[in-house]
C-alpha cells in the first residue's frame, strides 16, 4: 500500500476544498456531472468505484477512461507513468482505535485519520498488461436504475403526497409533499426536484439523524446551507444512477457566489457535505457503505 504524503489533515482539506472552489470559479459544478458516459472513477486494481468528494474529484478530469491506480499499484504490474504527467488527489478517511487505561478500566478511544493519495488515471501511464487492458476496454457498467425502483426501494420511506404548489419533506410529519408531475417543464426537473427532498428525508432522526436536518435551523444558517449541499449533491447522484441529465440551475451564478463562500470559510464543508450525501444515496439504494480503496 502507497504510504501516504506527510502532510496534516488540515493541509489535506485546503487542496481538495481549493479544487472544488477552482472548479467553481470556472462555473463548473462539479457534483452535477453526470458520470456518464465513462461511468463512475473507478480503481483499476481492485475494480471498487470511487465515492463522494474523490468521485467528485476524478470526474472532473474529463479523462476518456475512468480507471485510475496508484504509483504502487502501478509498480506492483509493472507499468509506468509517462514522463511529465501530473496525478490526481483523493483522501481516504477511517478511524483508528487505542486502548486506554482510565481509573483502573480499559476503554477504547477512536479518533478519525486522513490520508491522501496520489492516483493516476490509465492514458497517464504505459507499459499496462494486457489483462488490465481488457477490463479498460470493457462496456461502462451503469447501475441504470428507474426512477420508481429508487423511491420504492428506499427502506423505510416517507409517505409523498402529490398536491399543492410547493416541494418540501416535513421533519415534523415524515412525508414529502411534491407538486404534480404536470406542473414540471420536464420528467427530468421533476425527479431532480423529489430526489432532492429525498435526500432531505434520509436526516430524520429515525433514518441517519443527521444533524444539519434534525435541528432545524434557521434559513440563510451555516447548518441549513449544509444541509441544502447535501441534498443538492445526493440528489445528482441519484439522477446519475437513474441514466437521467441534470437540470441547469436557475441563476447558478448566485449559487455558485454562495458555495464559494462556504468553501472559503471552512475548508471541510464540501468533504463532509459530499460524504453525507453519499450515505444519504446508500440509505435510499440500501447498500452498505463502502471505502474508497486507492
């Protein structure tokens, strides 16, 4: 395994948040890419696709394969990076565990690590065997869900109610109120619109209990922000794995000011916004959780 660069997890932070604000300041969102048509980054070794805030940072490379590797994993088959390219960050994120006497007891302490890696997408490299080529080769593997088979697959669902004129999830009566399909400019906008309170619902107490939706807050808050991100980026991946193109936000440029704000003030914000909404998606699909494996 690639040992890690010495840097703090601070510094860790600061490089993937000034990516993500890079890509905003060019106008790019980059949590509303579809992964289409390369698929999701995957690693080439282990075949485990990249989550979160590294699906985030991989797909917006734009390479025409979506496999990447590491330098080790790259030298343990033999390859080699061509001369003058560049590799791509991603973090890994765990816990690690200590016993610990206190007053006479053992207890087990866990406190979270981060690491970084440095990966390299396959047309970066050379000297590939040809096995490893067959599998770059392959038809893109796409989850290709239906919208319906996402919300009624979604374990202990809220109840949707078709009326009125606004789209929100009530904490308070656990349900999603939703207009009518027929009010919609498009199927698209409207699914992107219930995926999106979706997401909202994985935070109630009885589901995830995440916080930035338990409390409550205010609007205009630094939780609710949180929140609206989450909700935001869970529901594009959600779009994704139902094969569905992502709408154009109305005055994206307003919204882009905002996050970068965000980002700007807290260099975590968009690696935790980006892992909750990742739980969010794994909540609803009813998968179990998976690491990021290089």
């Amino acid at each position: 395994m690639q040992k890690s660069n010495p840097l703090t997890p601070n510094d860790v932070y600061t490089r993937v948040t000034n990516r993500i604000i890079e890509l905003l300041e060019q106008g790019v969102i980059p949590w509303r890419k579809p992964w289409q048509p390369n698929g999701m980054p995957k690693n080439l070794i282990s075949k485990r696709p990249y989550t979160g805030i590294n699906a985030m940072l991989l797909n917006s490379l734009d390479f025409t394969s979506n496999y990447f590797l590491t330098w080790n994993q790259l030298q343990d088959i033999g390859g080699k990076v061509k001369k003058g390219e560049k590799g791509a960050l991603i973090i890994f994120q765990t816990k690690v565990e200590k016993e610990v006497a206190k007053n006479g007891d053992v207890e087990i302490q866990r406190w979270p690590i981060v690491k970084y890696y440095t990966v390299f997408n396959v047309s970066q490299c050379v000297n590939i065997p040809d096995k490893f080529k067959e599998v770059i080769h392959e038809p893109v593997e796409n989850i290709n869900l239906s919208c319906e088979q996402i919300i009624y697959g979604m374990p202990r669902r809220p109840n949707i109610y078709y009326q009125g004129y606004q789209a929100y999830y009530s904490p308070k009566m656990d349900c999603i109120v939703m207009p009518k399909l027929d009010y919609f400019d498009s199927v698209t906008s409207f699914f992107n619109v219930l995926f999106h309170e979706l997401i909202h619902s994985t935070g109630a107490i009885h589901r995830l209990a995440r916080k930035s939706l338990c409390e409550n807050t205010h609007f205009g808050s630094e939780l609710y922000s949180f929140e609206e991100l989450v909700a935001e980026i869970g529901s594009c991946y959600l779009m994704s794995i139902a094969g569905l193109g992502i709408c154009d936000i109305a005055n994206s440029a307003a919204y882009i000011q905002e996050w970068l704000g965000l980002l700007q003030n807290d260099n975590r914000f968009i690696i935790k916004a980006a892992s909750q909404a990742q739980k969010a998606v794994e909540y609803i699909l009813n998968v179990k959780p998976k690491e990021d494996k290089y």
